[in-house]
C-alpha cells in the first residue's frame, strides 16, 4: 500500500507540473498576443511622417520610453514579423497571418543588401519561419537570393564570412562570433535548391569560428580579425564585452545557440561536443546568477550590481531546448531551460499592455557604449517565444 501511494503521488505530481507546463506556455502567448495588440496599435505614432528612411520594425523603448522603430536594413528588423509569425503558430489565428504577412513584406528589399552578414537574423526569422509555416513559393525565393547575397562576404583564403563593413580602422576583416546565427539560412538554401555551396560556407564558417573564437575554458570571443590574404587571425578581441578577454553573455548565448543549429544540421559531431561544452561553460560559471538570467557579461566588474542580459537568457534557453533533443545531457539542459522560462515570466515581464507592447523587461544591447541598458529588445521577445514553442512541443512527446 505503501509503494502505490507513493507512485500514485508521484504521477499526479507529474500530471500536475505538465499542467503547470502547458498553463505557463498558455499565459505567456496570451501575454504576447496582447502585447503585440498593443504594439500594432502604438507603431502607427511612432512612425515619422516625413522620415528619409521609413522605419519598418520596433527594436526597443529610446531613453524617453518611447517606441523606437528601425529601418529595414537594421539588423533587428525582421525580429517582430518573426514574433507575429510565432504567434500565428500558436493560435492559429487567421489575423497574426496577416499582420505577419504585412509586416514580413516590409523587409524583402533586403534580400539585395550585401553590405551587411545579418541576413539570416532578418531574413530568415521573418521569410523562413512564414516558408515554413506556409510554404509560401515567393518566400523561398527571398531565402534563396538572401542566401546568394550573403555569400558573396565569403572570403575563401580565411574561410570565414565577413562581418561588419564598419570601423575598418580598427579591423580588417572582423567576424563576430553572432555570425554563427546568419548560417541556418545557408543551410535552408542547400535543402531547397540542391546547391551545397551555401551549406559548404556555412560548415566552413562554423570550423573557423570553432578554432579561432574560443579560449580553453571554452568562453568566446566576441570579435576575431582576419587577414584576407593568408587568413591568419590579427587579433581577438571585443566591442559589446566588458573588455577583450571578457564573456559577453549574449555572444556565449549565439555560439552555444549556434553549434546547436549546425549539429542539427550536419549531425557532425563536432559540432555538438562543442555546444555541449559551451553549456556548461555557461551553467556551470559561478557568476550565473540563481535565477539563470545572466548579466550582461560574466566579467563584468560589479557583479551583482549588473544589469542583467534578458536577450541572453531567451536564446541561451532555446538553445538547450534543441540541444536537449541531441545531447546526453537533454534533462539536464531541459530543466535548466524549464527554470529560465519559469524566471522570465514571474520576474521579467511587462505588466500587459506596457512598455508599449514588448514582453519582456531588463535586456541590455551595448553596455560598453551605454546603449540599449537594462530596456526591452525585440530579439529578447522573439526568441522568448521560440523558446516557448520548443518547449511545448517536448511537453507533447
């Protein structure tokens, strides 16, 4: 009698947190689709009237609390289609549909601009998930010229694909380690033209980075120089960390997010031995704060009175969701990621219908130029809602 309470206490201790799963994910996308109501109504506002460059997408609040829209060549810009798409996911609702649709149009031009690696971040978060959700054939055709455009910043001798254009007196060739992210939309033009060039760069790209941005305790740096030429790397150092040997969160959060992605789709195990030792770089650091919302750089000299990297916490959570699926250590990652998404939705959101309509609170974009602190971000909101979306669909298995 004894041992059949006990199991029977246990299964409805199972049953009840499934529960609480399922009530956790249902709130926040109804907290989601109220703010995003909030935020189509309060975009209108926001949006000069006479502006030289129309600004097509919310990216945070600016100093005054205002809603601040960027044009579509920002690299945030396609973040808020994504999270519309996200929402049509969840619902199902005809409307998210069509606001995703008309919010996602808005950035297509991009698909030309090769000024810029930031192609998947656009791209892809807004045209691939509404491919994936509609198989809309105009779609594919962005993600393929998207995907042509942007290995065209490949530079073979280096084996990397170029970052930024800007500051070129200070690199001559520098890679950020968010590159990793731009490469899911070189693998999706290989499954949908046959061509293996674009998955080729992108494997490339990924080994590179992997011999080149990491230390030995498997923290990474934020930005790499090459030399064009020879490909030998000039310098490493940082432009978002606390200083050039530091760990900025969100860049450990994209290497870990990353490799993660390319594993899923290569399966070389390189890959994921490298995400798996990124985690517990990231789980196991003793400046990880209880509630698992990093600061915005594990080095960062006044810890705790740091602000905290909200945006960091969001990918570094959907990331071990994913990674849970491949790793030896799923559970382990799963309930790390479960205790992430349970912090962010009692202490990191908006009360409904504030900070004029993003989700979450207390990310931080640049610390070291006093840019974007302790505000929403829309890449925050997004992936807090793929995060979401994993989740719910390891509930069902």
């Amino acid at each position: 009698m004894k041992t059949y309470t006990l199991t029977l206490l246990a299964l409805m201790g199972l049953s009840g947190n499934g529960l609480c799963q399922k009530a956790l994910i249902k709130s926040q996308f109804d907290l989601a689709g109220k703010q995003a109501r909030v935020m189509l109504a309060d975009i209108p506002a926001a949006t000069p009237a006479n502006a030289r460059v129309v600004p097509v997408s919310p990216r945070t609040l600016n100093p005054t609390g205002a809603l601040q829209l960027v044009p579509a060549r920002d690299w945030t810009s396609g973040f808020f289609p994504g999270q519309l798409w996200y929402l049509y996911e969840y619902t199902h609702d005809p409307e998210w549909m069509k606001q995703a649709r008309t919010y996602t149009a808005k950035i297509e031009n991009e698909k030309l601009n090769a000024g810029t690696h930031d192609m998947g971040f656009k791209i892809y978060c807004s045209f691939g998930n509404g491919y994936r959700l509609t198989n809309d054939p105009a779609y594919r055709d962005v993600i393929i010229q998207s995907a042509r455009t942007l290995i065209k910043r490949y530079k073979p001798a280096a084996g990397i694909i170029r970052s930024w254009d800007h500051h070129k007196e200070v690199w001559q060739c520098p890679v950020i380690i968010d590159n990793m992210m731009n490469l899911e939309l070189l693998f999706a033009a290989t499954r949908l033209t046959g061509d293996k060039t674009f998955a080729d760069i992108a494997v490339k790209h990924a080994q590179t980075t992997m011999k080149n941005h990491f230390r030995p305790d498997m923290s990474s740096y934020h930005v790499v120089d090459y030399d064009t030429l020879t490909g030998k790397v000039i310098q490493k150092n940082t432009h978002q960390g606390y200083s050039h040997e530091s760990a900025w969160a969100r860049g450990q959060a994209w290497a870990l997010y990353g490799y993660t992605m390319c594993y899923r789709e290569t399966r070389d195990k390189a890959f994921l031995e490298q995400a798996d030792k990124i985690a517990a770089y990231m789980l196991r650091h003793p400046r990880l704060p209880a509630d698992l919302i990093p600061y915005w750089d594990f080095d960062a000299p006044q810890i705790p009175n740091e602000p905290r990297d909200v945006s960091a916490a969001t990918v570094m959570a959907s990331a071990l969701y994913e990674l849970s699926t491949f790793s030896k250590q799923g559970a382990w990652y799963r309930s790390k990621a479960d205790r992430i998404l349970d912090n962010l939705a009692k202490h990191y959101v908006s009360p409904a219908g504030g900070s004029h309509g993003f989700i979450l609170l207390h990310s931080t974009g640049s610390k070291p130029a006093n840019s974007e602190v302790d505000v929403p971000l829309s890449y925050a909101d997004y992936y807090y809602l793929e995060a979401l979306l994993r989740k719910q669909k390891l509930e069902i298995k």
